[in-house]
C-alpha cells in the first residue's frame, strides 16, 4: 500500500470514529432523536442491560454539579458489551466507506484493519473509561500535579467536554468526547457557553440551573478556563 493510500484510509478511519462518537453520544445518550438506526441501537442496549442508555447518561447530567464535579459514577463509564456493538458498527461502516473511497483495497487490508478496529476500540474503551472520570474529577482519579493532566491535548479535551455540561437546554453541543471532528463538521461545537435561552425561557428551571443563570447573569468566572458566549453577559464578563 503505497503512502497516499494509507494517508487515505487513517483519515476515512479518523472520521469513522469521531462521527460514530458523536452520533452515539447526541442521537443515544440525549434520547430524543427520531433517527431510526439510533432507535434500534437503543433497543439493543435495553436488551443487553434491561434499560436505555439516555436512561444512566440523563442521570449523569443531573449528577455533574456546575463546577463539572461528579460524585456518583452513575452513566460515567463506558459499558464492555458496548464495546463489541461499536467494533461491529465501525467495522461495517469501514468497510461500506472505504470500498467507495478507496480503490484497490484487497481482502488483506480488511483483515488487517479489523484488528485493528478491534485494538482501538478497545484502547477506546480503556481512554473514555480513564478520562472520563478524571474530567469530572471523579472520587481520586485527578491528580492536578500528573503528567496526563497537565498535557494541552488531556486540558483541550476537558474544557471541550465541560463546555458540553455547562451549555444546558436542549440546544446541547460538542458532543465528542475523546476524537473531536464531527462536531465540527456538523456544526454541533461551541467554544463559549450561553445559556440565555434556556434562562429566559418559561420553564421550570432546577436549583443547578438557576445557579448558572444568575453567574451568567453577573459574569462570574467559570471553572475549566471556559468563558462566556461576547453576547451572554455585558462586555466586561465576555470572552473576546
């Protein structure tokens, strides 16, 4: 395989992971969709585990306090039977994108990158399972002094979560957790958080929410590095 070809099929495969992240975690984590292949996924989950997985992720929304904490491990991990519908899924995918995109690929190659479907999503599986948690500031999983954490990449992908959590309403963004792309892409990402509409909204607002409403309202400074949206709070309060 010659070097384009393989520079073609990281990036098909890069793509593949972060839009299958960001499809699992908008469309089957946030219940709601009306999508079809999301529906039945979710069934799949409930046959598996007797509950949907909107059901513990919907509990680890109301879990997480607004300084991002978390004390209950409720929806924070990524489950192990999941793992298998994922390498399925991704291998299927793979295979259905590559032999459009990619000419000449032999029955080798599929071999080969089944393998490694197989070790990344297990590698996945081992990073959400790590991050997870320490994003959150888990129990003791964080350490502020480790190597992890205090690498850019680990503080990108943290601010870029909590902004997830912080955002609230039903307009949820960044929905990638560990391979940002699709959100991108799909015009799901935010780098700031507003939540104007929702505060100004006539719902009923939970003691959490209103928190932030009356922080966004004055411009008190948010845990993470994250800023408010410029068109949330007065000048003074805004990110630039």
């Amino acid at each position: 395989m010659n070097n384009l070809k393989i520079i073609k099929v990281a990036i098909v495969y890069y793509i593949i992971l972060s839009f299958t992240e960001w499809f699992i975690h908008k469309n089957i984590m946030h219940k709601g969709s009306d999508n079809l292949l999301a529906k039945k996924i979710q069934d799949i989950h409930v046959l598996i585990y007797k509950y949907s997985a909107s059901y513990k992720h919907e509990g680890h929304h109301k879990n997480v306090e607004n300084d991002g904490v978390v004390h209950d491990q409720e929806g924070l991990y990524f489950l192990k039977m999941d793992v298998i519908l994922l390498i399925l899924i991704i291998f299927i995918l793979y295979f259905c994108l590559s032999k459009i995109l990619i000419n000449g690929l032999s029955k080798k190659h599929y071999i080969i990158m089944a393998i490694v479907i197989i070790f990344t999503n297990l590698s996945y599986y081992l990073l959400w399972n790590g991050l997870h948690p320490m994003y959150h500031r888990f129990g003791d999983s964080y350490n502020e002094n480790g190597i992890i954490e205090n690498n850019c990449i680990y503080k990108y992908l943290e601010k870029y979560h909590m902004l997830h959590h912080m955002n609230k309403g039903k307009d949820k963004c960044n929905f990638n957790i560990i391979l940002p792309g699709a959100d991108f892409i799909m015009g799901t990402y935010k780098g700031c958080v507003d939540n104007s509409k929702l505060c100004n909204s006539n719902n009923k607002l939970t003691k959490k929410e209103i928190d932030l409403c009356v922080k966004q309202k004055v411009g008190v400074e948010l845990p993470y590095g994250i800023n408010y949206c410029s068109s949330s709070v007065s000048p003074s309060h805004a990110s630039s």
